[in-house]
C-alpha cells in the first residue's frame, strides 16, 4: 500500500480514527534528510500492509506541524487508536520506525 498524503482536513479521518497503528512522516521537499528517509517510509509502507503510513508536508500543513510540536524535520509521529504513542527526529532505519509503534 502507498503512502497517504495529509492534509488537516483528512487528518482526523486517516489518522485518528484508524483503526491501523498510523506512522506520520512530516516533511519538506527542501529538506534533504527528509529526501533520504522518504525511501524507507515507502518501503514500510510497501511491506507492511498492517500500518498505514501518512506523509504531511509541513509547508503545505503548517497546522498540523503546529498541532504536533513539530520545531525540527523529519519527524516520525505514531498514533495508536486515535492518540500520539511515540515520536522521533531525524533519519532513522526501518527497523527504528517499526519500533516506534511498540
């Protein structure tokens, strides 16, 4: 499954009220940490199909990055039944984003 792109109007629909663990990537095309952790967000995407993976653009959504305390990109924001569960900053291995959800 692809990733989903979010905007603060889907977030509520797609992420709160999944009935999936949700990984957030919030990201900016000019940032180049965030072009390098976009692959790996995919592959997640790609390869476990009991998540559902969401990217927000913080240029687009300044909101939500607003919302979620977001001071640094990228940043990696869980959500379990409706609530944030864990976040990180910075590129991480996949392995390291699964474990987010724990």
């Amino acid at each position: 499954m692809a990733e989903l792109n979010i905007t603060k109007d889907t977030f509520q629909k797609e992420v709160l009220e999944s009935d999936k663990p949700v990984i957030v990537d919030f990201w900016a095309t000019w940032c180049g940490p965030c072009r390098m952790l976009g692959p790996i967000v995919s592959e997640l995407a790609e390869e476990h199909p009991e998540i559902k993976v969401c990217k927000v653009n913080v240029d687009d959504e300044p909101d939500l990055a607003q919302q979620f305390n977001v001071m640094s990109i990228p940043f990696i924001a869980t959500f379990k039944n409706g609530q944030l569960h864990k976040s990180s900053v910075g590129v991480q291995p996949k392995e390291a984003l699964l474990a987010l959800l724990d």
